[in-house]
C-alpha cells in the first residue's frame, strides 16, 4: 500500500524523505509538508490570514511567494489523493502541530483514504524516554524511522470529531494560541512578559546596554514550551518598542542588522 506521508515543517518533511531514501522506501512512499505556524495568526479565512501574514511575518514578496506555492502544492495533492493511498499525519504535542492535525483532518474528512497518525511526543516515552522534543522538525531521520511502528488508524469517528474541532478553532478570533493540556487561545501580548523577563536577563548576563535581537528572541522561545516562530516574537518586540520598553538601533527590516535594549518605563 503506498503511503503519502504529511507533516507540518520543511525539517520534518526533510528528515523523513531522507528515511525512506535510506530504507529504500520512496517508490511506496511520499512525503508533503504543510508550512505554516498553526500557533499564530487568524484562523477564520485563508484571505485573513495571508493578510495577516503578509502584514506581520513576510520580510518580502519572495516569502510571500514561497508560502503560497507551498499551499497551492499540498492542496493539489490532497484534491487528487486517490482512494488507494493511506496517509500518515506526523505530530507532536505542541499548539502548532496539534491544530495541524485538525487542519488537515478537514480536508481529508471526505476523502477514501485510510487516516493515520504518529504523536511523536507519545511514541517517544516508548523508544527514547529521555528525550523531550517541542515538535516533529526535532528529530533525526533514524527516530523517525523507530516512530514509525507508532502508527494508529484514526478511527471514523476520530476524524470527523477532530475535524469538527478545526470548524471551532476558525469560529474564534484570536492571533496566538498556546499548548496548556489542550489548545488555548491567548491574546497577543499574552508572552510579552517573558520577553520582558528575559530581556532584563541577556543585559545582567552579557553585562551590555545593546543586544542582538536573536539573544532576546532564542532566549524567550527556549522559555515557551511550545512552538512559535522568530518572527512572531521579533514582532512584539517591535510593538513593545513602539510602547517605549525598548529602544532601537539600526535597521530594523533585517533582524540581524539592529540592537535592542531593554529600557522599561
């Protein structure tokens, strides 16, 4: 039976093409990637949330471009999936891939084909109980590989109560969302005091008045125990500023080509 194999990162889509290369399994077997941030921006519509993207993340029309050649790929794909062909969803327990999974599950709710998935957080206290991950795109292609016979058919259903789910995450409004035993909607200042808090931390530690805005930004996502984006968090440092938190030097439509510093109010 052949497989087509979806995830929700260009890193994981990688590492598992590179597995089945490995294994010689690519003549059965396919891999599609759905590029997004599920965690961050509306919702509700496809045209609102390119605006919102458009607005907010995309540095430049390339970017823009990329992400739209990306969904017109997998929707073609997923339009023309034959009956014949099992699909495989990859996740893990993070805000992000978790709305993924629903996402998905809506667009393949009227389609003949068999559902599986891999929660990659669950199938990890199995085959490495040690390691924690905040999402697939962390994993090397051989653990992938030892994940694979953590594969577990949705059930009907299943998919028709996850794809009623992805029907009431569009009904609600919010632009962040966040992982607390389940799917949280937040407001968009709702990590600002982390930013904050470890801001105040790189200028103890580093013992200097200007940052880079990367220390501030790997520091704040290394606190959140979930998944979202550079670009989100650089975002609200940028709203931030213009609250008068933080002052900025230098150009700020490159994020390595400015400094930052923390200065309250």
């Amino acid at each position: 039976m052949a497989i087509l194999h979806i995830t929700f990162s260009l890193s994981t889509q990688g590492s598992l093409k590179h597995a089945i290369r490995q294994n010689r399994l690519q003549r059965d077997e396919s891999v599609l990637s759905i590029d997004d941030i599920f965690s961050i921006g509306p919702l509700s519509s496809l045209e609102e949330r390119n605006s919102w993207l458009e607005a907010y993340i995309f540095k430049d029309n390339e970017e823009r471009e990329l992400y739209e050649e990306n969904h017109e790929e997998w929707k073609k794909k997923i339009v023309s999936l034959p009956c014949d062909v099992d699909v495989w969803v990859w996740y893990s327990q993070n805000t992000h891939e978790e709305i993924g999974l629903r996402f998905i599950m809506s667009e393949l709710i009227d389609k003949c084909s068999m559902i599986y998935g891999i929660d990659a957080t669950k199938g990890l206290k199995r085959v490495q109980p040690n390691m924690m991950i905040r999402h697939t795109g962390e994993l090397m292609s051989d653990l992938l590989m030892k994940l694979r016979s953590e594969a577990k058919r949705f059930s009907n259903n299943e998919c028709q109560q996850l794809a009623k789910e992805w029907e009431g995450l569009t009904q609600n409004s919010s632009t962040l969302r966040v992982w607390q035993n389940g799917i949280k909607h937040v407001t968009e200042d709702a990590l600002d005091p982390i930013i904050i808090e470890r801001a105040q931390k790189a200028h103890a530690e580093l013992n200097e008045e200007w940052l880079i805005p990367m220390r501030i930004i790997g520091e704040t996502l290394a606190a959140i125990d979930d998944y979202l984006s550079e670009e989100f968090v650089e975002k609200r440092l940028m709203t931030l500023a213009k609250q008068g938190l933080f002052e900025i030097d230098g150009d700020t439509t490159d994020m390595y080509s400015y400094h930052i510093k923390y200065i309250g109010k």
